[in-house]
C-alpha cells in the first residue's frame, strides 16, 4: 500500500512539473528580458526613466495611440515621473481640447489643465484605423497590463522588427516582427538612433528608447505600483508580527488540554 | 444541541433572552463542544467564512464606484484603479479574494472527501455545503463579466451559449438570459444584479450550513462519533477560535503576498482589453478555478451532452453520500480508498490543467480519459469499494489511541496514522 501511494505522489508532482515546464515554454522563452526596477519586491520606477519614457511616448506613440484613462495631473503625481506641478502645467497647456458648450451655446478650444484627460490622437476609432491601414492602434493606458509577457512583451516588440524569413510574402504595410503574435505587425518600426534628444544627456538609442517608453507603460498600466509594494510590505510585516503572537497564545491556551496543536 | 438550559446572570439579560433568545444562541457558539483533535484542514471553514465577508463588503464600496453600462464598465473599473482612495486595493482585493475564496473552498471539499465528513448523519451539511459551492461557481463567473474586459465579454458568450443546447426552447432561453440577440448592455446590467443578489443568498446559506453542522457536531480527522461533551472535546471558544485565527493569519499572508506583489497573475491579460464583439480572443479560457469543470465539459463531442455531463460532474458530488457505501468515514481507516482518494486528487487536476489548453489531440484525449475516471471514481468505484474493502479496526474514543492500550496490530498502526495526523495539525 506504501508503495502504490509513493507512486500516486510522484505521478502527481511529475504532472505538476510537466505542467510548470510547458507553461514556460508556451509563454515565448524567447523574449527579451530586461531587469526592471519595478519588477522586484521593494521595486519602484526609475523617475529619470519615466521622464524620458514619457517624452518618447509623446513625440512618437502619441500621434497614434490614445492615452485614454490618463489626466495631465497624473504626471505631476507621486510614484509616477513627478515632473514638478509647473511641468506638468507647462505640458498640459501645449495641447488643445475642446471645452463647452460657452453661454452662447457654442463649443470651444483652450489650452489643456491639469484636470483634462490625455488627448486623443483621433477623433473615434474609425478614424484611427483609415489613418493606420486598417488596424486600430491600441489604447497605452493599460497595454502593459494586457499583454502576457507584459513589459518584456513590449520592449521586445518594439525592438523586434527583421527582415521576414526567406518565402515569406508580406502584404503592403505590413511589417515582419520576430516577437508580435503570428508575426506580423502593421505598425512600422519606430525607433531609430538618436530620434528623440533628451535633454538629461542620455544617448537616444533604441535600446534606450525603447526600456524608457516601456517603463513609462508600465507605470501608466499600474500607476500605484509602489504605493502597492510599501503598503504590501508593511502589510505582511503587521501580519507576521500578529502570527506569531496569535501563535503563542493559541500555545498558551491549548496547553491547558494534552492535545498537541 | 448543548444539553444544558441557559440562564443569563443579569436581570436585564434575562428579560432581553426571555424575548429573543440570542444569549442563549451566543451561550451556544462559545461552548460548543469541539473534537479536540481536528487537524489545520478543518480551519478552512473559519477561513471561508472571512472570504465571504470580505468579498461582500469590498464589493459594497465596488459597486459604488462600478458603472454596469457597456460603455462606461471597463473605464469605471480603471477610474476606481487610478482615482478613487486605496480603489487599487480595494479591487485587487476583491478579484484576488475570489480565488482565495475558491483555493479555500477546494481544500474545505477535499478534506470533507478525505476525511468522510458527508457521511450519515451529516448529509444536509454536504448538500447544502454544494449548493453554496454551485452558487459561487455562478456569482465568480457574473463577477468576471463585470469588468468588461475580452474574457468578460466571451466567457459571457460562451457559457450563456451553452443553454442555447436544451431541445427545442435553447435559443429563446438564450435570447432570454441576454435580454437581446447576443451578450450586450442588458447583459450587463443583469449580470451585476444577480452578482450582487447572490453573495447574499450564500450568506443565508452558509448560516444553514453551520446550524446543520451545529445538530450532530463536527466530524473528526478518526472519523468516529464522540461522546459531547466529553474527554473528546473543547468547547469552541478559546480553542478552535484562537487556532482558526491562527490558520487564518497564515492564509492571510498568502493572500496578500498576490494582493500586493502578483495581482494580476491569477488573472488573463486579455481581460484589459476593452470588450470587443468584432474580435474573438485566440483562446477563451474561464479563471482557474473553473477549468476542471471546463474540460468536462469540451471533451464530450455533442454540446448538449457536454452540458449535461458539467452539471453531472457536480450533481454526483451531491449525491455522494449515498453512492459511498462505506460505513467508516475517515480514510485513515480506508487503506484502499486512501489510494482511489489520491488519483481523484490526480484527476481533478489533470482536468483543470486539460481546461487550460486547447482541447485538440493529446489533450483532448486526455480530458476524457480524465473525464471517464471522474465519473468512475464516483458512480462506479465508491460504491463497490464501500462493500468490498477491508477497513482497520477503529478506536473508541479520540483519547483512546492516543493513551495507548491498543487491541492487535492495525489498531497500532491507526495509532500511528492519528499521530501523524495530528502532528502534521
């Protein structure tokens, strides 16, 4: 009977790592893995990063994919690049939004506050795929959060374009990307060397540009990020703590019966 | 159910109990007469208790920031993810919480299986124990359409299209159910009522559940009935309180280590993708704790059969207490069911592993197979196991193993298993 029950467990955990190895495997090992400093227990944004990301998403994403869920506020916010209040004004105001209706009835066009949402690249959404070929460019504010693979996913698929493989015909305006699903993307590339100058010095490569604006995704995708992790951690401490009082106490009071707890 | 009449020492409570007996009720839960052996396994009744009224009251302050429209669903759930104070919280508490609910739940039933606490006397216990369980399988999936996100959106499909199999009046149950021609805002707005309704019908549930449990007393990791009170058992406060305070910490600290480090894991990423009806997901997949049932249900190849065979899967939990013919309850006993108990263990995780993966070749094959032995397990092995194995001997009395005096040798080896028991509790 041991024995047939030994058998039984290890079926169980062979199984069970079978299941661990495939699930890895068909999760696209071949990403590309980068060490983020928002990925780790204590992990928070690299704010340079952000600032940077942030302007890589707003001289090149912007023109076609939406921000929708943002505020101009966000950015000034803790945990997020925190470009001073003056900055974040400074930003806002460079954009336009329509406002009204005026008390004669009329709609209207002033500069963007605080308080107003990202602007939208297109009017509606038909309007954004006659402008890209068909193909909607997704909405950024939480993209990170709804790809699996999630910032390795992106980073790569930004960086991921190559020639197709020999006999592979690609249609007009559809591009060979090694990491997008089914490999073919209708973005064009967008990275080149020093497209964007940041003024913190750093050198535009794409490298760079492309872990700056992922970064920027992934706060945007979790903007409590590290609230979340400061909170967690002092969290598990109160838990912890608790246990091992609750535990001697329970010690306590069961020592009153034989019975072990 | 505690033998003895209560009378309160205050003139005050006197008159009030006279009226309304809760002291009385409250007398009851405070001294109700405990095995003093129950192992970690049966703190998961504490455990589910605290899910459920977590679950409630986060989802109180969701609701109040949720908007059940089509348009307005999925960025209200982003509003309260990025706007409303500690929402992030609140929320990955709640989508979390459902799964913990479920991990909790899981263990509560196989601990029942294991140990044969859905045996004689305890049967209502059971069945209301799968109403309850068939009753969050329902508020889970009207849960995890509220976001609407892509999962939302075409798990919604897919499982309010399952009724479209019923002979001759599918569709116009279907039409009905969605409240249109396909799954849309009228959709929606039901789903959130019922999801709101449903906690609720749980909760008078689960008070039945434990007032059932409360006439014959806990079962026990021996199985056998105690004398109450007794040299068996502890009166519920301080002992099972304090010990089911303790597990819960434990399971606390799980919970929130994906609270805050890994809230979206248990999670698909497609469900941040607003719904769209144009774009079909390339896998529909329900969250995990649904899979087994999922996998029954694809590795039958005619729709309606697979439907029927789903509600079978948890229709012959229902009537297991009488498809178990073994008079000994716990496994400890059962040397053979110990084993047959392990492969359903087994079993039940293969089909949960075959939901996830696309059901074509090996894996659909192997849901079936999976599938078979589910229903073999219950309809075929329990019954003629329960008359053919050759149990040990049990002991009288929880103290009796433990002070020793054993009668013959299988009684030794009880001893040992009871020990092992309650040094792993």
């Amino acid at each position: 009977m041991k024995k047939l029950f030994a058998i039984n467990i290890k079926i169980i955990l062979i199984f069970l790592i079978h299941c661990c190895v495939a699930y890895s495997a068909g999760n696209g090992s071949a990403l590309l893995k980068q060490d983020w400093s928002f990925k780790s227990f204590f992990g928070t944004f690299d704010r340079a990063s952000l600032q940077r990301g942030y302007q890589v998403y707003t001289e090149v994403c912007a023109s076609c994919h939406s921000m929708q869920y943002l505020s101009y506020r966000n950015l000034a916010e803790e945990g997020g690049p925190e470009f001073s209040l003056e900055q974040a004004k400074a930003i806002a105001s460079n954009f336009e939004v329509t406002d009204g209706p005026n008390s004669d009835g009329e709609m209207f066009t002033r500069p963007a506050k605080l308080s107003d949402k990202f602007v939208m690249p297109y009017a509606n959404t038909e309007e954004a795929k006659l402008s890209n070929g068909g193909a909607y460019p997704p909405d950024m504010s939480v993209l990170v959060k709804a790809r699996a693979g999630g910032a390795d996913y992106i980073y790569s698929v930004i960086l991921g374009y190559e020639d197709p493989p020999e006999g592979m015909v690609l249609d007009d305006g559809v591009y060979y990307n090694k990491y997008m699903y089914g490999n073919k993307i209708k973005m064009p590339p967008q990275l080149y060397e020093d497209l964007v100058i940041y003024s913190d010095g750093t050198p535009a490569t794409p490298e760079q540009m492309a872990k700056d604006v992922t970064t920027f995704l992934a706060w945007t995708a979790e903007p409590k990020l590290e609230e979340r992790h400061k909170f967690g951690f002092r969290a598990i401490i109160y838990l912890l703590i608790l246990t091992i009082l609750v535990y001697f106490s329970m010690k306590r009071i069961w020592s009153r019966v034989e019975t072990k707890v | 159910m505690s033998s003895h009449e209560y009378t309160p020492s205050s003139k005050f409570g006197k008159w009030f109990n006279d009226r309304l007996p809760l002291l009385t009720l409250t007398n009851h839960l405070t001294d109700y007469p405990t095995p003093k052996n129950l192992n970690y396994w049966w703190t998961f009744g504490g455990i589910l208790t605290f899910c459920l009224i977590t679950q409630i009251i986060t989802g109180l302050v969701l609701a109040m920031h949720y908007v059940a429209h089509a348009d307005l669903a999925f960025g209200s759930v982003e509003h309260i993810m990025r706007d409303v104070n500690y929402g992030w919280l609140i929320r990955y508490v709640h989508a979390n919480g459902a799964s913990m609910f479920f991990l909790a739940v899981y263990i509560h039933i196989f601990r029942a299986l294991y140990y044969g606490s859905y045996k004689s006397p305890r049967e209502v216990i059971w069945i209301i124990g799968m109403l309850i369980y068939f009753l969050m399988m329902a508020t889970a999936f009207l849960g995890y359409v509220l976001p609407w996100g892509q999962m939302s959106f075409w798990g919604a499909t897919v499982i309010t299209n399952l009724f479209s199999a019923i002979p001759l009046i599918g569709e116009s149950v279907t039409h009905w159910l969605w409240g249109g021609y396909s799954v849309d805002n009228p959709t929606l707005t039901r789903f959130f009522s019922l999801h709101y309704l449903f906690p609720f019908l749980i909760l008078g549930l689960v008070i039945l559940h434990i007032w059932a449990l409360h006439v014959p007393g806990n079962n026990n990791p021996i199985g056998i009935d105690i004398k109450k009170p007794s040299n068996d058992t502890v009166p519920f406060h301080p002992y099972i309180v304090i010990k089911d305070i303790f597990a819960l910490l434990i399971f606390l600290i799980i919970f929130a280590f994906f609270v805050f480090f890994s809230p979206n894991i248990l999670g698909h990423s497609d469900n941040y993708i607003e719904a769209n009806p144009l774009v079909t997901p390339a896998h529909i997949v329900p969250e995990w704790y649904l899979l087994p049932f999922y996998a029954i249900l694809r590795s039958v190849p005619d729709k309606l059969l697979g439907v029927i065979a789903m509600f079978a899967a948890i229709f012959v939990l229902v009537i297991l207490p009488w498809l178990d013919t073994s008079k000994v309850r716990s496994a400890l006993f059962r040397p053979i069911y110990k084993q047959f108990y392990w492969f359903l263990v087994a079993d039940v995780l293969i089909l949960g592993y075959m939901g996830a993966m696309p059901a074509e070749g090996i894996y659909l094959l192997i849901a079936r197979v999976a599938t078979a032995y589910y229903f073999i397990h219950f309809l075929v092995i329990l019954p003629i196991l329960g008359k053919k194995e050759r149990t040990l001997n049990i002991p009288l009395s929880i103290t009796e193993p433990v002070l020793g005096g054993m009668l013959n040798p299988s009684m030794a080896k009880a001893k040992k298993d009871t020990e092992k028991i309650n040094s792993l509790g």
